[in-house]
C-alpha cells in the first residue's frame, strides 16, 4: 500500500509513521531544527530567559507564548531571496500551569498584576529576522526589524466603517479609534504588496462581567462572552471588566494588518473585514486587480466570509494599498446541496440588515458580523479555520476541524457528518473554468468536499481520502493549510491526539491520482498542536510552529509530560518555530 500511494502522488518522502511520545519527529531524509522558543531574546537588549523569575519588561522583549501564524517575508523588500528575511509570527495566548510554577490551570486568583502583564506581553506578536547558512537557519541578533507587539502596551488604530463608532469609544479613547493591545493572535495571511494580517480569535475569553441590562447584551452573548473570564486580566486592568468598560470588547475581534518591514508602523485593525472569531485571512489578487480576502470564523455552528474590496491592487506602489482594506464588501457564505456557494453582502439597509433589526449603520452590521450573517440564512458551518486560495488551482480550500455538536438533524450537504470529530476539507470554486480567470469576487461559486478526515479502518469514522491513503496518511482535525508552487496542499493539524496520534503535517496533491492521498510529513511532541506552516518561495524550507507543547490534562510547570524542545531539569516546555529542510538541499516534499 505505501508503495501504491508512492506512486499515485508526487510527493516522494517516505511517510512518517504515527505516534506520540515526547519528541517531534520528520521523514527521513528531512532537517528539523529548533528556530527559536519562548524566552529567547527578539528586540535589542533582551535580557537571557529566565523562568524562574518572569517579569513583563523582559517578556516584551523576548519571543511570547503559544506561536501560531508564520510569515516569511524576504530581504530585501520585493526579492524572492529564500535564505534571508523575516519571519512574522503570532503569539495566541498563554498556559500559565505551564509558565508559573505552583500555578495551577485554575488558579486564576493566585494570580499577581506581574504574571497577568507577564502574560499579556506574551501574547501578541514577533518580527525577527532571519538567515539560512547551509541547512542551518538563524536569528539575526539585534536586528533593526525586531519587534515585539503584545496585548500589554502596543498601540493600534481602527481604520474603515466601524472606525470613531460610539460604540468603539472608552474611557481611555474618546475617538473610537485608538486601542492598546491585541488578544488571542491565531493565524493569518499576507497582503499582496508585502504587509502582515493577523487575527484576533478568541477574544471573548479575556472579559468578564455581569450582561444583565448591559447595553451589548445582545452583541455580547453572541460572541460567548460571559461573567467568568478565562484570565485574571480584568482583576488587574478594568478596560477587562464588561461593567467598568462597556465597550472595550467591541475593540477586538479584528483582523490586524501591519508593515512588517517598517517596525514603527501602526498596526490597523481593519474593521471592514467584520468581527467575530477570526482565525486568519489569506488574500489573492482577482483577475480585474480587486483584492480578494477570505476568513473563516472559528466557532462550532459559525460563518466562511470574503472580502471584495473596491479598488485594485497597485503592484507598483506599495502605499497605494492603504485604503484597499477599509473599502469594499464583506459577503459570507452559503452552501446549497447542489454544489451552489452563494455569497451574501452584509451591507447595512439592504435585505434584514436595517435600523429595525438594531443596525443603523454599516458599522452596526460590522460590530455585530455575526448576528447580521444569521439574519441573512448563512450555512453553519463545522468550525472554518484556514480558508486559503491555492495560488496554482485559484480554488479555496477551507479547513473544517470538527463539530461533535452537530446532531443529526443539524447535518447539510457542506456538514454531513453528525458528532464530526475529525473535521473535513471542502474547496470552494470561483467561476471560470481555468486558474488565471477564475473570478473570486463573484457571488456564485461551486464547492466540492476535497477530504473528510479520520481513519479509513473505522468505517464509523466515514473518512474519504483517495484510494491507497495508508494507515499514516489518515489526519484528524485540520486546522492550518499551506500549498506549495506546485499547488500541493499541506495540512496542519489541532486535536489529532484525541484519537491517539500527535497533531503534525500530512501533503497530499490535489489534482489527479493523488489529489486528497495525504501523507504524514511530520509529528509534534506530546500535548502540542502544529500551527503557522510557512514555506521559502523557494519551497525549500517549512517553517511550522509547534505550540503548546506538554500541554495534557495532569501536565505543569513542575511535572510535565515532555521537556521538549531543552529537555533540561527545571525548564518547562516551550512552543518553539522549527525549520524544516531536506538533507542535502531541495524542494520540501520533492
Ligand atoms: Fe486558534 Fe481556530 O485556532
Ligand atoms: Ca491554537
Ligand atoms: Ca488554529
Ligand atoms: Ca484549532
């Protein structure tokens, strides 16, 4: 069988096999080397790490928690130089049982104002700068691009309709248009013309308060925020307590756009883009110049959306691109069982999005995205994660990590599986016919289920991969996507370990005999998820992001499960960004 699937795809390592132990592991033939970890130093001057004495000041100097996103951008600006550039990476959020030690995952009252600002610097964002020799990548230390954005002290602004709304107004801000921080960084995407969009997801979790007879009730109780917070940040700094700041949790839920080249430059967070549960936005250029952007809202039962902006792409003049992000329309989707995507504008005073369903204004429907998409009849879907266009097909593919809430009678064409644990891919079909006309901005596509994810020996799993998939091809639950130049998709994985294998990286083709015949490529240490897969344009090296690594039920700072990536007595484990490169040089997956 493993020769059988050999040779119906074109990826020619040999397969990893699976398992789950402490350690990562890659196919043979393949480098994997430690890039950097939480604690090391990033900007000018960080102090060495040390765990044992975490203090805000150094952690906004050095790489934060849980790294999701990987970007690679090259130097210079505009070259497609593969062994020198940046990497801009996304910090999501913190596992304070595993950075404290005696702080347990419920200890949020033993919590000091310095660990939540410790915590809070560790989330966020990194740029450094980064160069390979031989197979051996590098920091460059005190590099002048370094930066460190976090939750703690960054100032943002909100640009596009929801900018200056009332409802985006504190008492810090009176302008609804000057935010510090951003929270619960996920993955995202790069703009043509070079600049960073990262997420802001599950931004709910950071707040508490009481929403009886608050003004955004409503707004609130759909976005699953709730008066028991999953941080101690509101004890500490009241723009987190819902009763002091009303409106603090109206500022996140963006997506965040950034010059990662400029380490000056103001992130923005892009209100045109909606609000909700982001977990990334990729972009492609449409055929007529308009910038296109998909999103997906990470949640069970929630919305894929895209962004048509109204004006074109400047390919010659970076700055031009200002504005394309703050104006255009954001549609979400809708799957019928004849293989029809509908995508429906969330426009203010068109269909229910009017003053009598509570949006008087454009910036209404943004702030409240989700309850203006329910009026509109999308497809609930089973939590879209990485929606990305496959530059070398021009098709969307969207990954689906699971919904075990899906009850039968909640199943659809798009969701067919009820109680689905391990998630599934659909693509998503712009018309056309051929990759360099197919019209993204159209509201009419076609999709098509590309895998559902399981183990094809469980026949009660219902998996669906092309014949030949091995008993190491099968994955569960994809979470993150990349392609390569020749199109061929790899596939990260968030919640594998539930059915006793370690989250990593499975590729497969995804055109002729091997389209959907993924293969195992790489596995993460125990406890840890795979994020952020990123490849060189070159294609000869992949950065992946293993994040929370040792982080199982019973595992902490003192007895954890792994000590990856140090394995050294006293020092917890630390996500960490590994490059992936083949031996002797090559293309990743040849
Ligand atoms: Fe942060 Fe949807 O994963
Ligand atoms: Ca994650
Ligand atoms: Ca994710
Ligand atoms: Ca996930």
């Amino acid at each position: 069988r493993e020769a059988l699937a050999a040779s119906a795809s074109t990826l020619t390592f040999k397969e990893l096999p699976h398992g789950y132990d402490e350690y990562m592991h890659v196919a043979d033939g393949y480098n994997a080397g430690v890039l950097i970890r939480w604690g090391d130093a990033v900007t000018a001057g960080a102090p060495d790490f040390d765990v044992n004495n975490l203090t805000a000041d150094a952690q906004k100097t050095q790489f934060g928690y849980n790294n999701d996103y990987i970007g690679f951008f090259p130097l210079p600006q505009g070259s497609n130089n593969s062994t020198h550039g940046l990497l801009a990476i996304n910090h999501e959020y913190t596992d304070r049982h595993m950075m404290f030690d005696g702080i347990g995952e419920d200890d949020l009252a033993k919590q000091t104002k310095e660990m939540v600002d410790v915590e809070m610097a560790a989330h966020g964002h990194t740029v450094i700068e980064v160069k390979k020799d031989g197979d051996t990548w590098t920091v460059v230390p005190g590099s002048q691009y370094a930066r460190r954005i976090t939750a703690l002290d960054t100032p943002m602004e909100l640009t596009g309709p929801a900018a200056g709304h009332d409802r985006l107004k504190t008492s810090a801000d009176s302008t609804g248009r000057k935010v510090i921080g951003t929270l619960n960084n996920c993955a995202g995407g790069e703009t043509p013309w070079g600049t960073v969009l990262f997420a802001e997801e599950n931004f709910h979790g950071y707040f508490k308060g009481t929403l009886e007879n608050h003004p955004e009730k409503r707004n609130y109780e759909r976005y699953g925020i709730k008066d028991a917070s999953r941080y101690a940040w509101a004890d500490h700094h009241d723009r987190f307590d819902l009763n002091k700041e009303p409106n603090e949790a109206n500022r996140f839920g963006w997506m965040v756009e950034y010059d990662p080249y400029d380490p000056n430059s103001v992130p923005k967070k892009r209100t045109a883009l909606g609000r909700f549960k982001h977990e990334g936005a990729t972009t492609i250029v449409n055929p007529d110049g308009r910038l296109i952007v998909y999103t997906g809202d990470d949640q069970r039962f929630d919305y894929v959306y895209k962004y048509v902006s109204n004006g074109t792409v400047d390919t010659e003049d970076r700055a031009a691109n200002g504005d394309l992000l703050d104006d255009g329309v954001l549609y979400v989707g809708k799957f019928d069982a004849d293989g029809t995507l509908m995508w429906m504008p969330l426009v203010h005073g068109e269909g229910p999005l009017t003053a009598e369903n509570g949006f008087n204004s454009q910036a209404d429907v943004l702030i409240e995205t989700r309850r203006a998409a329910d009026l509109l009849g999308a497809t609930p879907m089973d939590r879209p994660e990485d929606v990305e266009p496959n530059p070398a097909t021009s098709t969307v593919f969207m990954m689906l990590t699971n919904n075990t809430k899906r009850k039968d009678e909640q199943t659809d064409a798009a969701n067919p599986r009820a109680a689905n644990k391990h998630g599934h891919v659909i693509e998503m079909i712009p018309p056309g016919g051929t990759p360099a006309v197919r019209d993204h901005a159209s509201q009419e596509f076609t999709w098509d289920i590309f895998l559902m994810a399981g183990n094809p020996a469980n026949p009660e799993d219902g998996a669906q991969y092309a014949s030949g998939v091995t008993e190491n091809g099968w994955l569960s639950c994809p979470d993150n996507v990349a392609f390569d130049k020749k199109g061929r998709i790899w596939i990260t994985t968030d919640g594998a370990p539930k059915s006793g294998l370690a989250d990593g990286v499975w590729a497969a083709d995804v055109e002729g005999h091997g389209r959907a015949l993924t293969r195992h490529f790489f596995r993460t240490p125990r406890g840890a998820e795979m994020c952020g897969p990123c490849f060189t344009p070159d294609d000869t090296t992949l950065f992946v992001a293993v994040q929370h690594p040792g982080d199982e039920s019973g595992s902490s700072f003192a007895n954890p499960v792994t000590r990856w990536p140090d394995f050294t007595p006293g020092m917890p484990p630390r996500p960490s960004v590994v490059a992936i490169t083949k031996k002797g040089g090559g293309v990743i997956g040849s």
